[in-house]
C-alpha cells in the first residue's frame, strides 16, 4: 500500500511513499532494536564522523533539499534554504557533544566508597516530527540520539515524508550502518505509533507536534514507563514597550510572524503593544504586511507560500472571521485565495476573540494595547502554553524583570527570532517537556548509571 504526497501550490503528486501499518512499524523496532548495541559501542568519534558527513553532504546538495522542503511544504526557497542550514547546524552540533559526553568520580560523603557515574544511551527511540520543517524537525532529535548512542525508528508527518527519505538515504551514503535508522511513512499514525509505543523494546519517546496528540501520545507512554521529550504548541506575545526602537520592533515582528508563513509553533500568535505607540506600530506594521508576495515557493520573488493544506487555510479563515465578529478591525488582508492566505493584520481585537487563545498557524496578526507593565504581562501569561515570548524595550531593568516573570521556555529580547542548533529549545506548561539543542538536547538521550565502587576487597 502506498499514498500519495502533494505539492500544496499546486495540488500535484509529487511522489508516492510506503503506507506502513502496525506490522512494518515493528519490523522497523525489530532492526533498531538489533543495531542497538553495536551502535552504542560504535567509538564516540565515529558516530559523530557519520553525522559531519551528513551535515557536509546537506550542505553540498543544499538546492536539492531546499526544492524538495518547498515542494513538499510549499515555503518560498530562501526559507527552505535556511531550513537545510538550520538542520545541518544541528548534525554539527551534536556531532561536537559526541565526544564531550562525560560521568564523575566522587567520594562518599562517609569516605567509604567512591561514586562513579557514567551515561549511557537510552535505546531504541521512536522521533516523530510534524510538517511544518520536514527536515529541521527530524535533524533536532536523530543529530543527538544518533551522537548519544541511541537507534531510531523515524515516523515523519504524512504531508511531508520526502525530506526525511531523502535524508535517510544520505544518512546511509555517509556511512550509517543499517538498522540504526528506520523510516515508516503511513496516511494513519495512530494505530502505528500506538503499537510502538506499547512495546516494551521502546525506551524512548520524543514528538514534535500539536498538544493534542502530544497529550495521548504521554498518556500512551506512560504504560512502559518511557522517557518522553515534548515539543508542543505555543500561543506567543510579542510585547512592544512604549521605550522600543520601533523600527526594530517591526522587523522583528515580520519575521516572528511571517517566518514558515506563519506556520511555527514559535510564530508571533498576539501583538500586545504599549498604548501611546499602538497606533504607530499597528500602521507601520500593517504597512510592510501589505507588501508581502503571495506566489509559489518555488517562484523566486515568493515571500509567502500556500499553507500546508486546505484544511488549514479554512482554520485560518475562520478565526479571522470570529475576531472580526466580534468587533476586530481588518488593516490588511484578510481573505483567502485558494491555498494562499495573504499576510494580515487585525486591529482592535477583544480578549474573548478566539484567535487569541488558539495557535493561529498561519500569517495573521492580532494586535491589542495594554497600559502597563503588570497589565502587559498578566496579558502575555494569560494561556495554558508557554513555548516563547517576545520583549521590544529599551529599558534594561524592565528587559531583565519582565523576562524573568514570563511563563515561557524561551524569550526573544529585541529579537524575533530564537531558534539556534546552540541554544535549548523547548517549552513549559502545554508547551512541552524537555529541550532540543544547546548542552542540554543530548540529555534527552542518555541516562546517568551509578555504580558504587568498594575500595576494601
Ligand atoms: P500533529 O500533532 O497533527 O502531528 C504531529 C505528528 O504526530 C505527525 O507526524 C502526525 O502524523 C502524528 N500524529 C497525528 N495524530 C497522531 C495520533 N493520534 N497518534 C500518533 N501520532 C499522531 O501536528 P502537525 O499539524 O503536524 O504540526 C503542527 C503542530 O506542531 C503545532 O501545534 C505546532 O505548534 C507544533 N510544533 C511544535 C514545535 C516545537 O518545537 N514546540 C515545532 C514545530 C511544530
């Protein structure tokens, strides 16, 4: 069985891919599980060799890749450029932790024994990924389990499993053994994920993805007791201060809101802007919004792609409606065309608006004013997510107290933009658990073993 993965610009077949059901996921574990232990004791120095090859050999094919990534997805080249980039930076990056993974030697408080610590991999893992950076997404979570030791069975999103093959094809090319990598691409996840993760071979999870999945997803996990990493939605403020460098608080916001086309669980979701200059960011904001191009990903003056799926353009449609409903007021944009909706501001938008309390996915913006500091941030925490928040100031006291007191993993400061292979990704609350990236990405992967050395015999 097999089905069929589309252009979204253009609704073509681009390919067809296996359609896996629960049997081939667990001949997929099977083979990681066999790869398990060689792959462990694979020099620390070899695995992460596999893993700069890979990230050269990205790099080397970069148009290749970014086609494919706007192909499959639809966002205009240049960002499928920066995804390949982006995704590459991670095999560098955990590549370097390779090596650098490390226990202690203590001695017992009592003085009679010595404490030894050492990390091991924790097995076999299932990566599923969501569509929205087929590539990235994927490169985030095999970069450190490949360099902590760990096997993999890879289960990327229905819409856009190209990249990820493609990847696993030149995984294999840098000199990957078999078995340690194994894609299954289906059109129905949940009775195959359902399966893995009801085998006790399995010891670890880690989803990209929406709340909602992540939440059944935990649920199912818990039956194995399995190690879990969460990388969930998120409902972002973007906070202008009436002190901010304007200018800069309206680059930022474009690229908060307008990078991936808005389709980013670190997209810009609420613009809470400082009342005197409200009405001067709002215009200026909606003025550049305005001059945004909808084509083609694939048409090189392309800023703004189509969304992922018709589905997803009629969510986007409908939340714009509501705000305007209930009393919103349209500065640019607005309407769907086809599978394109065009970069939009909204003004005046009331509290109860849905669009404020559900991730827009998509590139519209909502603005609203707030009086002061403690208004701004009881605004800004006011979600069950806590992924990112953004912070335009020029005051560094308020920077530093305010950033302190928001509820999110990550905050942006004078800057739209966080993602970075180097820094720890990841949210709290219904954001998520666990952090992709930084010193802390590989963690995720290993386990600490203590072993309790007796000097006496
Ligand atoms: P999704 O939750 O629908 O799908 C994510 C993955 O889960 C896909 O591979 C899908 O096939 C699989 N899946 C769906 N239903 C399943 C089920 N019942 N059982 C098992 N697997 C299932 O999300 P999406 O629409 O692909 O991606 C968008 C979401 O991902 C947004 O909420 C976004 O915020 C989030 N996201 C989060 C991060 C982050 O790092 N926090 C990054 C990117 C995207």
């Amino acid at each position: 069985m097999s089905f069929a993965v589309r252009d979204p610009a253009t609704g073509e077949v681009l390919d067809e891919v296996a359609d896996a059901g629960p049997d081939e996921a667990t001949a997929a574990l099977d083979a990681a599980v066999d790869a398990q232990e060689a792959w462990a004791a694979t020099p620390p120095r070899e695995r992460a060799a596999v893993l700069l090859r890979t990230r050269d050999m990205l790099l080397t094919r970069i148009e290749e890749f970014a086609l494919l990534i706007t192909r499959e997805m639809g966002k205009p080249l240049a960002e499928s450029w920066a995804e390949v980039q982006y995704a590459a930076d991670f095999l560098q990056w955990f590549a370097e932790e390779a090596v650098r993974i490390s226990g202690e030697y203590r001695v017992s408080p009592g003085g009679d024994f010595r404490i030894v610590t050492t990390r091991q991999p924790v097995g076999p893992c299932l990566l599923i990924s969501p569509w929205n950076f087929p590539l990235a997404m994927i490169t985030r979570k095999l970069g450190p389990a490949l360099a902590a030791g760990c096997t993999a069975v890879v289960k990327p999103a229905e819409d856009t499993p190209l990249s990820c093959l493609l990847l696993t094809q030149v995984l294999g090319e840098a000199g990957l053994p078999p078995g340690v990598v194994n894609v299954v691409t289906t059109s129905r996840p949940a009775p195959l994920v359902e399966r893995l993760l009801a085998d006790p071979r399995l010891r670890k999870l880690s989803f990209t993805g929406s709340t909602q999945v992540g939440r059944l997803l935990l649920a199912q996990a818990a039956g194995n007791v399995l190690r879990t990493s969460m990388e969930l939605g998120g409902n972002a403020p973007f906070l202008v201060f009436a002190d901010a460098d304007l200018d800069a608080a309206v680059e930022g916001a474009l690229l908060a809101k307008l990078r991936n086309g808005g389709q980013s669980c670190v997209a810009a979701n609420r613009f809470l802007v400082e009342e005197p200059v409200a009405e001067e960011f709002a215009t200026r904001f909606a003025d550049r919004m305005s001059d945004v191009r909808l084509a083609p990903g694939t048409d090189p003056g392309s800023r703004l792609g189509p969304l992922i799926n018709a589905r997803q353009v009629e969510r986007v449609a409908g939340l714009v409606d509501d705000a305007v409903t209930r009393g919103a007021r349209v500065l640019t944009g607005g309407r769907a065309a086809g599978p394109y909706f065009p970069a939009t501001a909204l003004t005046d938008v009331p509290p109860s608006a849905r669009i404020h309390h559900e991730e827009i996915f998509g590139p519209v913006a909502p603005i609203t004013t707030f009086k002061d500091e403690s208004d701004a941030l009881a605004m800004a925490n006011d979600t069950p997510y806590g992924l990112v928040a953004y912070l335009y100031t020029r005051d560094l006291g308020r920077a530093v107290r305010v950033g302190e007191r928001l509820e999110t993993g990550m905050v942006g400061l004078n800057r739209g933009l966080v993602s970075n292979a180097a820094a720890p990704f990841g949210g709290v609350k219904s954001s998520g658990l666990g952090r992709e990236g930084g010193f802390e990405g590989i963690e995720e992967y290993l386990s600490t073993k203590y072993l309790a050395l007796d000097l006496t015999s």
